[in-house]
C-alpha cells in the first residue's frame, strides 16, 4: 500500500477549508489519481447501475483493480470518460456519500482511503487469476455455481416448507425442530445474499440480493454498497464501516446490551428498515433516478426485492402471532440474530481496533486481504460450512476474489490461491472454529466488556448501569431501532 496516488506523488491529501455541510456533489469518480466522469456508463456498466451510480464521488481504484478479471482493460475503457487533469479533493466526498453515523468522528475519505497499485503483473492477484483462465478449472467453476444456485433453490423450499408446517400442524414441527430449522436456513439463505450481493446487479438477482435480510442483521439495499464496495476493497482500514457498524452496541450498558440490542433489531424489523428505505427512495428522488441508476427500469427490481423481503420478514411475524404461535417466531428471531450478528463478524479481527492492528508492510493488494481474513468452519465440511457460515467458509478466497459468484467456486478456487500464497511467503493459517475460537472471544469483546461511556470515564460497574446518560442510552437506542437508526 502507498501514501500516493499514482502519478500524482507531491499531492497534499489535507482537504482545504470549506464552508460548512456537505460539499456539493460533482460527476466525478477517482481512478489512479484521475479524475473521470462516469454518468453516460451507469445505465451500460454490464455490473449493472448500482455499482456505478453508488461510487460516484469516490476513490474506485481498488474497487476496479479487486472486481474484475481485466482491470487494465477497465482502464483503457475508462479514458473515454477522462476529465484530464489530476483529482482534487473536492472530486471525493468526506464521507464516501454514505451516512455519517457509519464511520469514526474525523474520517476523511479523500485522506483515509488506502491507495493500492494493481498494475503489478507480478502481484498475487495476477497470478492467481492467470490460473483460473486454465480451461479445466474455469469449466469446474461454472459447474459449481451451477450446484451453488441449486442448493439454494432447495433451501428456499424448504424455508418455507418449515414454516407452513409449523403453522399447519404444530405437533408435526415441536418447537425445539422448528426454531433450530429456522436458524439453520435463516442463516443459509442469507449465505447466498452474501454471494448475491457480490454478482453483477442485473436482473432478477437485484432480487435475489435481498435474500441477505433473512437472518435479520443487516438491509441488503444498503449493505451491499457498504460491503461489496467499502469493506471488501479496504478491509480492515477507516473506510470499512463493517469494522464500525457491529460495535454500536458498545454503547449500551453490558447487562442490558442483549436485551436492549434485540429490541433495537426488533424494531429495526417492524418498521426501523422500512423507513430506511423510504429514505433512500427519497434520496434517489432527489440526486435524480438518473444518477442512481440510470433508468427507472434499472432502479424497480431492487426497490421491488427490498421492499417484497421487508414485507415477508414482516407478514411471518403477523402470522405467525394471528396463528397464536408468537413465541415461536420470537425464539427463532433471537437465536438467528444473536448467531448471524457474531457469525458476519467473526472472520475478521474486528474486536481489535484499527490502530492496534499490525501494520501491513506489503504493497500487494491480494497478499494484504489475505492477511486480514480468516476462513470460518462450523460443522467441518467446506460445503456446508459455506452455508451454515453465512458464506465465509472460503472467506480468504471470497477476500482475493469477490467477484466469484458462490461459495462452491470459492472452494473450488482454494488450492490455487494457496499454491500462489505460499510463492509470496504467506502462512496458510487452518480455518478457525466458530464456536472455540472466535465465538469466546466474540463474549468477551461484544457481551463481558464495559460500555464505551464507562470505558471513556473510567465507570465501576453501579454507575455504568444506573447513571442517567446510562439509561438515556439505553431508551435512545432502543427509539432508534424503529426508526431505522443504527447499526445498518
């Protein structure tokens, strides 16, 4: 990683005084320290508008290099679009046009976005790719996707299949099968909106996207700009707000974290994630359908998808309370939240802060992701690991490669990034245990620890509980949740 743009080694990454709120909002995207303006290649871009639309105002360099096969072609095909002159501050908006509340108090996205190269045919990205171009293994890739998609066809049968008879014939799904069925296919089901969310949005897999709201962490809408395009590119540093997000939690009182935690996703559930995306309807109609997605018929599949799965997650628990069987519904929706919530956080070191990381000595893009990603394993078997993992079984090579369209490939892709890793001197650390290794110490970071007020004033345990900003805490961030503020 470098301190510089490309091309541009003296420039001062200070950004010059302003007047105060937003900067207005200009056409430009970075790439390599250029600037470029990428409006007439929204509705064109064969990854579908989303990807486009949302990058606007940010440094896409390490989105470009790490999602696609031919970056160098991209770039070529970018020049068409050059504005021809060197990027300016004021080309990167401050917060990476996402809401505030998703970073740390004094990020700047045109100081803080790390600056990788990726025109080193010699880098670990490159190698590795060159190998997935062997015919055998490309056709072996396909067909696993082809098995991926598959699977999930099945679980979603069967997702519904559970509930339905649950509600038909109780005494035929007891309770204790109902609620471990429920966590299991939640959990899956959103293992593939995981891979969705990383395939190019087109068609119905804007849909399909959505599948990631299914174990009621996160809203796919959203996420799949703060995940697919700031996490995965910059893994580990001040843009990825994953690292920022889970720990909002922190701010509650240790005793009252879960049960106030639950309450605040309940909410998020009921009505907090509706008005989410009322928000962002609102916010389309204002930047313009234009530069959001190029088209009206580019922007319907995924106000369609999000607002259908809302609508489901949402018409079960009026059901399943109409059918007088509420806490069943309630039980299967604390043990998949409290499970999915550690399992999305548990292949990176996210309980560690960014400052106390080590430093990455390396400048190659692939090697860094490497080291900062963990492989997860639950049951032991890769395969339904990538389920039960919501997807992170293969999470090293999910990292290297995000473009890869399931889990399946991902494993199927496994050996050779090993092989090229080891040229390049990188352990191959064995997959970690989610439940002996990272869910203990997952406790002790996010349940055990002190509230970040009484960490901050150094608070016994009474007073971190019972004083009132304590309390005020508490009910705020309970208020929040059916509001659709906080955590994502």
């Amino acid at each position: 990683m470098t301190n510089s743009r490309p091309e541009a080694e003296e420039q001062d990454f200070r950004r010059p005084p302003g007047p105060p709120g937003r900067p207005p909002i200009s056409n430009v995207w970075v790439y390599n320290g250029k600037a470029y303006d990428l409006s007439d290649w929204i509705s064109k871009h064969p990854g579908g508008e989303f990807f486009i639309g949302r990058t606007k105002n940010r440094d896409i360099t390490s989105i470009i290099g790490s999602y696609h096969r031919d970056p160098e072609r991209i770039g070529r095909m970018l020049e068409r679009y050059a504005l021809n002159r060197e990027a300016l501050p004021e080309d990167i908006h401050p917060k990476a046009n996402a809401p505030d509340f998703l970073f740390k108090e004094g990020f700047d996205s045109w100081r803080d976005t790390p600056k990788y190269r990726f025109d080193n045919k010699d880098d670990l990205l490159h190698q590795v790719k060159a190998r997935l171009k062997e015919p055998a293994l490309a056709a072996r890739i396909k067909r696993m996707d082809t098995i991926f998609d598959i699977v999930v066809a099945v679980l979603a049968v069967a997702y519904f299949a559970v509930q339905g008879l649950r509600l038909a014939e109780p005494a035929w799904m007891p309770l204790p099968i109902f609620v471990i069925a429920m966590v299991l296919l939640r959990s899956s089901l959103a293992g593939f909106g995981h891979y969705a969310i990383h395939r190019a949005q087109k068609g119905m897999n804007k849909i399909y996207t959505n599948a990631f709201d299914f174990n009621y962490v996160a809203l796919a809408f959203v996420t799949a700009d703060g995940h697919a395009l700031l996490h995965h590119p910059h893994t580990q540093s001040e843009v990825d707000i994953k690292k920022n997000v889970f720990t909002m939690m922190m701010r509650v009182p240790r005793l009252y974290r879960i049960p106030i935690h639950t309450i605040h996703k309940f909410g998020h559930t009921l009505t907090g994630m509706t008005i989410r995306l009322l928000d962002v309807c609102r916010l389309t109609r204002k930047v313009g359908i234009k530069d959001m997605y190029g088209t009206w018929g580019g922007a319907l599949p995924h106000f369609i998808g999000s607002f259908g799965v809302r609508f489901l997650l949402l018409g079960e628990l009026v059901v399943f309370t109409l059918a007088g069987d509420f806490w069943a519904w309630a039980l299967q929706f604390v043990i998949t939240l409290w499970i999915s919530t550690f399992l999305v956080v548990a292949s990176h070191d996210f309980e560690v802060e960014t400052e106390e990381l080590p430093a990455s000595d390396t400048e190659d893009w692939g090697v860094n992701q490497l080291e900062q990603a963990y492989d997860l394993k639950v049951v032991g078997n890769r395969y339904v690991d990538c389920f039960l993992s919501a997807g992170l079984s293969s999470h090293r090579v999910h990292h290297v490669l995000p473009y890869q369209r399931s889990g399946f490939s991902n494993i199927a892709t496994e050996d050779v990034l090993r092989e090229e890793a080891a040229k390049f001197g990188v352990e191959w650390i064995p997959a970690k245990s989610f439940f002996t290794d990272r869910f203990p110490k997952q406790i002790r970071t996010y349940l055990l620890s002190r509230s970040d007020e009484a960490e901050e004033r150094n608070w016994g345990f009474v007073r971190e509980h019972c004083s009132p900003s304590a309390l005020k805490t508490c009910a705020v961030y309970t208020v929040q949740g059916f509001t659709g503020i906080g955590t994502v």
